[in-house]
C-alpha cells in the first residue's frame, strides 16, 4: 500500500486531490494540510507528495516537500519553468486542467520510482530542455520574490500574507530564506537588494476584501 500525502491551501482542491489518491485501491491518503510546514511538524515520510500550488511552482517549497517523499507538483506553470520544479525535486508536473486519468496514472508512475510530465506539459518541457530552461539570478523562489516584493514595499507580514493567501507562518518562513539568500539582516538592506534585483515596487492599496 503507497502512502501519499496532500498539500494544498485551497480546500476544494485539497478535498479533491485527496478523493483522488483515495480511490485508488493501492493508496492512501495519510496527511492532507495546508502547507509543507504542516506537512514537515507531522515528522512522516510519504511515497508520493502531492503539491498543489495554486499560481505556480515554487521551487522552495518542491524541495522541502522532495525531503518528505516523491514530489507530485500540481501548478499554473505560469512563472517558474518545468525544469526548475524538477531540479527541486519533483518527480512528476502536472497542470491544473490534467485529466483525473493522468494524475492517476502520475501517482502510480512516481510511487513507482519512475517520472512523469502529464501529456498537456510535454511540449513546454521539451521546449525548456531545447533552451537549457532558465534560473532567478538570486536563487529565490516565485513566491519569495513576491514576498521580496511585497516587505520591500512596506507591507506587514499579515498583509502579505492576506494579498498571496499564505498564512503568516509561511510569510515569514519566505523572509527567513530571502535573508538567508540574500545575506541580509534588517529591512533596509532587503529593500536595497530588492532594488539591486529589480524586484522593488511601489506600494499599491488593499483592495478592501484585503483591508
């Protein structure tokens, strides 16, 4: 019996992909959370980690959900490329629009030990391994540029995790890493990186669903 765990901060999606991996006669499901740092404090170890991450793959979070198990990543492939999920780790790229069918079949392909891309990803990843794929220059994650983005600007954790739908134990685990990268300590010096990088900008509203 493979053991698989969930990950994803949508409910819908969570309640789903863990229906999904139920089904299967030769699964189970033995943790659906929210978040890896969930996932990590549960101490277990899983055959496959299923990933969601609901705008795109954050290459941070796929290596800390490889030291848990066999990563199945489920993302928008909008800003981080195929190539970079899988030098974190994942052992399988699905899409968000994958048919129950393919991420079946990806479940027992990883479980398995083998790899798998889902047949809607094929051509993009053929294309990045043409090209060599592409790496962020700092080392930092979609998600952590975001959160670069966001404290550079003078937003609070709690508002930076109310705008990207995190709680604000991940936020502040984002910060922890973009300092570690960065090789900064305060505030000041992150902002100035974040000029340095290019990933400073003005700080807009909340939308009042936000405020």
């Amino acid at each position: 019996m493979f053991e698989v765990a969930v990950v994803s901060e949508q409910p819908v999606s969570l309640a789903g992909l863990e229906k999904l991996a139920s089904d299967a006669a030769d699964m189970r499901v033995t943790a659906a959370v929210a978040t890896v740092e969930e996932l990590l404090e549960m101490a277990g170890h899983y055959d496959v980690v299923v990933l969601d991450l609901p705008e795109y793959a954050d290459a941070a979070e796929i290596s800390l959900a490889a030291s848990l198990g066999s990563p199945l990543v489920s993302a928008g492939w909008r800003r981080t490329g195929l190539l970079t999920a899988v030098r974190a780790g994942a052992r399988g790229c699905v899409g968000h629009r994958t048919e129950q069918r393919d991420i079946r079949e990806a479940l027992h392909v990883i479980a398995g030990g083998g790899f798998y891309v889902c047949p809607r990803l094929v051509g993009r990843f053929q294309e990045e391994l043409a090209r060599g794929g592409g790496e962020e220059p700092s080392g930092l994650a979609p998600r952590e540029i975001e959160t670069l983005r966001l404290i550079a600007a003078g937003f609070t954790h709690a508002q930076i995790a109310t705008r990207m739908g995190l709680s604000p134990a991940t936020v502040n685990t984002y910060a922890k890493r973009i300092r570690a990268k960065l090789n900064v300590s305060n505030k000041a010096e992150l902002t100035r990186a974040a000029i340095e990088l290019g990933h400073y900008q003005q700080k807009q509203p909340l939308s009042r669903a936000a405020a």
